[in-house]
C-alpha cells in the first residue's frame, strides 16, 4: 500500500495533519491529524508502497517498541487510512 499522491503531510499550529492538494482538495472532505508515530508510517508510505510487515519492521527498528503491539497499532492506523480514502 501507499498513499495517494495527492495527499501531503504538513506542520500547522504544532499539529501534523494530513492535507490534500489538487483534485482531492474538492473530493477530500476530512481533517486527519497524525501523532509522531502516525506522521512517521505516513511518511513511510508516501515514501513507497510499504505492506503492513514492511510497517511492523521500521517501526520497531525506529522506536522501542514490541513487534505484537506495533502490528497491532499499525492495523488500527492502516484500517483509518484506508477508510477516509488516503491508499492506493
């Protein structure tokens, strides 16, 4: 999976939140805010298409976190980002 082109990562008012640009300006309509962990696996995903698994390992190799809970919190993540319409 990976996020649509059209869709950015921006710092306003100390908040990252997720801004479409283009063609999605007028067909996006929602407000997501990411926390440090959120804006990272974003990041990831804009970068290239990355599978959950793909997830799992660069999140546990960034933070101090177990493979179970970061697969776990990952899923939550993928599952919203999927449903407002972000993925490929």
């Amino acid at each position: 999976m990976k996020i649509k082109d059209n869709f950015l990562l921006k710092e306003v008012a100390g908040k990252t939140i997720v801004v479409p640009v283009g063609q999605a300006t007028l067909d996006f309509n929602a407000i997501i805010t990411l926390n440090e962990t959120g804006a990272f696996l974003f990041s990831k995903l804009q970068e290239k298409d990355m599978s959950e698994e793909d997830l799992v390992a660069a999140l546990t190799a960034e933070y101090d976190v177990s493979a179970d809970i970061a697969a776990a919190d990952i899923k939550k993540f993928v599952d919203s980002i999927k449903k407002a319409g972000v993925t490929e």
